[in-house]
C-alpha cells in the first residue's frame, strides 16, 4: 500500500487519534490567542482606524499588480488550513496572491441595529462578541471557524433560515476593493447591481474588505423540542408543519438516521431554562449532538432541553462532517426571497427549498464519485434546485450556467474589468480546481 494511502486510511479509520492529540490542542492555543487579540483589539476601539490601513494596503497590492501588467489573476493569500473545507484551492499556487489581513469587528450600532465586521472575522468571535452585550445576528451558521467574508462570497444557512433566508438576505452592504484598486460601497441603495451580485461570487468580482450585517436582541437560552419520526411520510409531514408555522419556531431542523426514520427538532430563544433540562452540548465530554439526538429515536420519545444560546449555535461544530458514512443526513429549510443575483426561486416568487447535507464517504465498494455526484447534480438541476458550492462538483460549465443564472454578474464582470484579474466563478469552485 502507498504512503498516500496508508494516510488515508489512517485518518478514515483513527481520525480520533489526529483530533484529540494533535488538532484539538493546536486548535486551542489559536483560538485562546486569536480571542484574546479580538477582545483586546474591540476593547480599545483601534478596529476602525486599523481598518482603514488595512484597506489601503490591500489597494496598493491591486494597483502595484495592475502596473506590473501580471498576467495571472488574483486571488486572497490566505493559506488552504485555514479553510473549513476540507479541499485545497489548486488555483492558489498559480495566481498572484493577495495578502488580506483582516479579522476584527469594527463596529456595533445598536441603534441601527447593525455589526460591521472585516471579511476574517469568524462566527465563533462574533457571537462570543455580540452575545456578551445582548446581541446576536438571524442567521448564524453553526462552525465556530466559518468566517464572514466566506458566508458572503459563497453562502451560509441555519435552522433560522426558514424565517431569515441565507445569510446573504441579513448583510445590508459590502465594501470592496475592486480589479483597478478603487474601493466600492454596495448595498440595495448603492451599487445595487454589485450588491446582488457578490453573493456566489466567490471573491470573482473584487476582493471583500467589510461587511455590514443585520443584528437582533438575543436571549440567554434555547429550547429544543424533539419529535422523532418512524416514516418518510411522518417525517415530511411533520416537517412542513413545523417550517411553515407562522408564530413561533425561531430554528427549524431534521437529521434522518434511515430512509424511514429522523428526528425533527423545533427551538426558541427563551430568557430562563426548567431545573434539570439544561444541556451545555458544547462542553467538551458531551456526546456529538447527532449522536445525541438519535437517543429519542431509538427511545422513542419526544423530549425538550435547553441549551446556552452560543451551544445551540455551534452544536455541530466537534462532529464536524459526522462520521464517515451517509446517514445521518441533515435537513434545513430556507427561504428564498425573489431578489436578483445567481439564485432564483420558481416562477419569480418567493418559496422555501430544503438544503439536504451529506457528509462523509459512502463505504461501499461500488461508491463512484464522479458518476454518482453528477446524477444527483443533474436532478438538481432538473427541478430547478441548485447546489452549495462548498461541496465537490462536477458539473460542466454549461451545467453550472444552467444551474446559476449569471447574467447580472456577466454584466458586473465586464462594468468592473474583471475579465484579466479574476477567474470566472466556475474556475473555482469545480472539482478540478480544488485538490
């Protein structure tokens, strides 16, 4: 057997050993450093006036590369393990790399009712930041490490999403330094075109350097209510009652554990929780929450906890990408409102759709990647659905035009010249350009 696949093995049969030895402690010292720095940093008010340097900084790197006449593309500095995905960008080693040191919160009006962050700033650091003062945002993605700038050019969903949309329909404007290093403001009032364009853009368009972003009241807690499901019938029914309620249901989600089997599980925002029924999730000796939630399935019971606001957030984060296996599969409802930019809902209209989440490697032997993922993209595509793109694909460019419609970010690509300093969108986030 080779290196390669010794390695492979190793970290699909004993992925234990690699997280709770190596990646949890590395992973602790850098996040007690980078808190630290972020608490010391919006203690101080000195974000803003960083801000600005940075932002000259990232203009001065796009101008020098425009004189130098380079004739690569550019693209962000920011190194492949710093990612959540677990793909590596193949186009970094080509491109002329842009360094964006950007990662504090710059502001918070709570008149306004507003944050203003720099696109590094991660979901972990903004809602430790935002509910420390009462606050927090609709949408918020659940992996501690997701950063802002990458839930913006892609996208991010949570169990609020129902109600909020993706987290593209909470940001109110996005500043930008565009392919001849002049800076943009956007938002539906300004640059309304690049507004609706940067989301799915995937940093083709310029590069993010702020980000202003919807905020709402927080509560200290989240009551979670179980309700197991023994049919796909149930399971659908059940499902669409609770997503489609009009009072009540802050977050909405589903894990199936079988075809025929799932648990639904409804939470709201609450300021106190019942003796006996708190659940701190997030410690680090609690099971992972799937597994967790899989008990009142196989118990067959219903059930209702709470949880510590930030632990509802992050519940999933240590059982990131579950197992290696297909089930369970995760189960989130959205709404699409019926704005311009990629994403269109059926007949113009706003409607709900349903992310299905996968994670992991099916261990069958006649498994095929390629051939298996591009049936599944094709009846996506076939009943007009369209896939996250932080996922492996391997549709064609044709595909991917069918499946986004481009046509608002053709015309910004051209107004902005992006032709010679970015790729096309498609250049990467295709299978073949992620290693």
């Amino acid at each position: 057997m080779a290196s390669t696949e010794w390695l492979e093995y190793i970290l699909l049969h004993y992925r234990w050993v690699v997280v709770v030895f190596f990646l949890l402690p590395a992973s602790l010292c850098f996040d007690v450093y980078y808190y630290t720095r972020s608490w010391i940093i919006f203690k101080l008010n000195s974000a803003p006036e960083h801000h600005e340097i940075r932002v000259k900084d990232v203009q001065r790197q796009v101008r020098e590369w425009n004189i130098n006449s380079e004739a690569v593309p550019m693209c962000t500095a920011r190194p492949g393990w710093q990612s959540i995905s677990f793909r590596e960008a193949a186009y970094k080693k080509a491109f002329h790399k842009i360094q964006i040191n950007m990662v504090d919160i710059l502001e918070i009006d709570t008149d306004e009712m507003t944050v203003r962050c720099e696109p590094l700033v991660t979901m972990g650091q903004l809602t430790h930041t935002l509910t420390e003062l009462g606050w927090t945002i609709p949408v918020v993605p659940e992996m501690d490490d997701l950063t802002i700038g990458g839930l913006v050019m892609g996208t991010g969903i949570e169990t609020s999403s129902h109600k909020m949309g993706l987290f593209q329909h909470i940001c109110v404007a996005y500043e930008l330094v565009v392919a001849d290093g002049s800076v943009l403001m956007c938002s539906e009032t300004e640059n309304r075109d690049l507004f609706y364009s940067v989301p799915w853009s995937y940093g083709t368009l310029g590069f993010l350097t702020a980000v202003k972003i919807k905020i709402i009241p927080a509560q200290r807690f989240v009551r979670v209510e179980y309700k197991p499901c023994y049919s796909l019938d149930d399971i659908v029914k059940t499902f669409t009652q609770e997503t489609t309620k009009v009072e009540g249901n802050q977050f909405v989600e589903g894990v199936m554990y079988s075809l025929h089997s799932g648990v639904v599980m409804t939470a709201n925002m609450c300021t106190a929780a019942h003796p006996g029924q708190l659940n701190k999730i997030g410690r680090w000796y609690k099971p992972w929450f799937f597994k967790h939630v899989e008990t009142y399935l196989i118990n067959h019971e219903t059930g209702v906890e709470y949880f510590p606001l930030r632990d509802y957030y992050h519940r999933h984060t240590r059982s990131i990408f579950w197992e290696i296996q297909i089930y369970p599969i995760w189960l989130c409802p959205f709404k699409l409102p019926a704005n311009p930019g990629m994403l269109h809902p059926l007949n113009g209209e706003e409607a709900v759709f349903i992310d299905i989440g996968t994670y992991g490697k099916p261990g069958v032997p006649s498994y095929e990647p390629t051939h298996t993922t591009r049936r599944i993209e094709k009846f996506v595509r076939k009943h007009k659905g369209f896939q996250m793109m932080y996922a492996d694909s391997y549709m064609t460019r044709e595909e991917y035009r069918e499946m986004f419609d481009h046509s608002l970010y053709d015309k910004m690509r051209k107004k902005l010249h992006c032709e010679r300093a970015f790729p096309e969108v498609y250049d990467k986030v295709n299978r073949k350009a992620r290693i």
